[in-house]
C-alpha cells in the first residue's frame, strides 16, 4: 500500500492526478462541542484506487450528530459531521468495478474487508480490517488554510461532496427517491437491521421498541415486517407514541415516572414479559429499562451509542435463572450490501413505509436550526436537502 511517501511525490511535482485535489465544497464543519456547525470551503482529495467522489443529495440528521455536536459522544475537531447519505457517483478511483458515474448510492458508516473471519461469518459490521479498508495515504480533507478536517466514520457527510471508500457505498435504484434512500444508511439499516439480522424476531414473537426516533420506529417496521405478534412502543413523549402506532406498534407504554413503572406496564401487557426489547435511545436506563421487560429466554438487543465510559447494571440471577441475553447490536448488525436491496423492495410493496418518516425536507442553510427542531415530538427524520446553495 502506498505510504506517506507517496504524496510527498505530487509535492515534489510528480504528474500524479491522485495527489491534485479537484473539489473545493461548502461543508458544514464542528469546530467546537456545544456549538453550531460552521459553513466553510473544504477541499476534498481526488479519489485514490477504490475510492468514489459522491456529490451528496440528501442528507438525514441524527441523533448520534447531534450527540457529537453536544460531547456525548467523542470526535476530534474540526470534523464534518453527517452519515446518513445518499447521493450521485460523480468520479471513480482505479479499481472500482461495483458502481459507475451517475449512479445513486447509498453510504455506511461501516465499510466492510469482505475476508476476515467476522465479514466470512456474515458480520460485516464487525469486519477485523475496517481500518485498512479506510485507510488512505493522506487526509480527505483540508481547510483553505491547509490544515486537516476529519470526517465522522470516514464519511464527514455534511458536505456537498464526500469521498469514501467503495466497499461504504451500496447503489440504490433510482426509483427511490433520495429523501428516502439516505435513510438507508443508519436508521433503515440499524432499527430494521437490529430486528432481522440481531434480534432475528418470528411470528410467535413479541418485542417492545424503546425510544420512537428514526431508529425505533424503523425498529417497529422491522417487527411489523418480521411478523411479530405484538409489537409494544415504549417512550416518554405521547405524541411519540401516537406516530409509534402508526407505524405498526400494537400497543403504547408512556414511560413516564420511573423505569419499573414502564416495565410493570409491559409485563401487564405481555404477561410474563416480552420476547424481545429492543432498545433504541442510547442512555444506560433505557437498556436496563430493555432488560428488565423480558420473558424467561428473551432477548435484549441495544443499539443506542451511551457516553463513553458508561456501563450497565443487570440483574444477575435474572439473567442466568431467565437464561435471558444481553446483545448489542451496532448499526443493527446490518449487511449492508445485500440490505439496501431487501430495503428497497420492501419500500417499493409498500411494507415498509420510509416516505412518512421524512416528517421533515430542510435547505443545508437552515441545518443548525434542523438540530435545534430534532426534539419536535412530531419530528421522525429530519432530511437536509444539500443541491442548494448556503
Ligand atoms: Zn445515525
Ligand atoms: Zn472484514
């Protein structure tokens, strides 16, 4: 692979069109946690061997962004936030064969080798060598003044441009329609992912989705998709609750006062407890709220990312006495490449409803007020349109 080395070449002025950057973009780039994102020029890199310049369409915000942006979750500034993206192939490095110019594609934020033990296994979510498969000889991203800007999951897509790795990107038909299709990169692929590919639910299954975001409501789809008989929304905003039910929850529990009041709900519910909880907010309470909803044999599946350094508190003999199970599931343990293709025909049946959980289309201007709006209990995804200007 080629090192460091490499690029001091184009300085030393070696014809190598690899090392000439050909996009200058507007991004909007976190310089500071706990502050909006700044618009600023961004020069991108020429794709390298297996590398695709995608000039992004659509772009959903979610709460791992924001829990950036608050210092929830940890990142080295500056960096461009954004990951869940879809958008048109525009330039191809040497080496790509899956994808051609013009195309729509859809990014993960978990690129896969396709070779190592956990990718052979079906976990490319896991994949041993996903650093490798990032791994470039020089940063993406530059400022004007030169400097480096990072990109989360190396995907940095609030851009107008990103430039990723092909094994990131899956090629979407162009029936679907980007508002749509980006949705595909996290909340589609964690919350229906974590029901088909982590928790694998049946027909004679029950399940209890907390937090009625993206995720748990793509989360619910899954369910209702998957056949669940009873399919039990938990959170502690009603009007969550209401748009739960739309989405195919069979029953509502407000979780309101304490954790053992909505978990006493469930067991009165589903007498005995739940099959299935899959817990969709990120905060230690509600993954301890997932575990304690369970059946003997059932199985807690967790996606929400915590604070860092967070740890959880499981009763022990319900544990091993239930022969209950604690499982993450990050980004719903999805395959992505062969996902996006189950997505799509399920969204184009009318199984899975995507269309109404863009319950909002704003301008990549108006993205910091996007994220101020993300608490709007009526708010399922918030979709940044990034072809305009800024
Ligand atoms: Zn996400
Ligand atoms: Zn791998």
């Amino acid at each position: 692979m080629e090192g460091p080395q490499g690029a001091s070449s184009a300085a030393d002025g070696v014809d190598d069109r690899r090392h000439i950057v050909i996009s200058t973009v507007t991004a909007a780039v976190l310089h500071t946690v706990g502050e909006p994102l700044e618009f600023e020029a961004i020069a991108i890199d020429h794709p390298g061997a297996f590398e695709v310049l995608v000039r992004v369409e659509r772009v959903g915000l979610c709460h791992s962004d924001l829990h950036y942006i608050r210092g929830l979750l940890d990142i080295g500034t500056p960096a461009i936030l954004g990951h869940e993206v879809a958008g048109i192939v525009e330039t191809v490095g040497a080496g790509v064969t899956r994808m051609n110019v013009g195309d729509r594609v859809v990014a993960t934020v978990t690129p896969a080798c396709g070779m190592c033990r956990q990718c052979l296994r079906g976990r490319p979510t896991q994949c041993q060598r996903v650093d490798l498969v990032r791994l470039r000889p020089r940063p993406k991203h530059h400022r004007m003044d030169g400097s480096v800007v990072g990109a989360l999951g190396g995907l940095g897509a609030f851009a107008q441009a990103i430039l990723v790795t092909e094994s990131s990107l899956a090629v979407v038909d162009k029936t679907v329609p980007p508002e749509v299709a980006c949705l595909f990169g996290c909340c589609v692929s964690t919350g229906v992912g974590a029901v088909v590919h982590g928790a694998a639910v049946r027909p004679h299954d029950t399940v209890a989705v907390i937090g009625c975001g993206g995720v748990g409501i793509a989360a619910i789809q899954g369910a209702r998709l998957a056949g669940a008989r009873r399919i039990i929304a938990i959170d502690s905003e009603p009007r969550k609750l209401v748009v739960a039910k739309r989405f195919g929850a069979t029953d509502a529990v407000l979780a309101g006062k304490s954790p053992e009041a909505a978990v006493s709900a469930v067991h009165q519910i589903e007498s005995g407890g739940v099959d299935h909880a899959i817990e969709a907010v990120g905060r230690t309470e509600t993954a301890e709220l997932a575990f304690g909803c369970l059946a003997p044999a059932g199985a807690a599946t967790i996606l929400g990312l915590m604070p860092t350094g967070s740890s959880l508190r499981i009763p022990a003999e319900d544990l091993v006495y239930g022969d209950r199970t604690v499982r993450g599931a990050y980004m719903g343990a999805n395959r992505f490449l062969s996902d996006v293709a189950m997505f799509t025909d399920h969204y184009r049946g009318g199984r899975l409803d995507l269309d109404a959980m863009v319950t909002r289309v704003i301008d990549f201007a108006d993205i910091n007020d996007g994220f101020a709006a993300m608490s709007d209990p009526d708010n399922v995804r918030t979709v940044v349109n990034m072809t305009g200007g800024v």
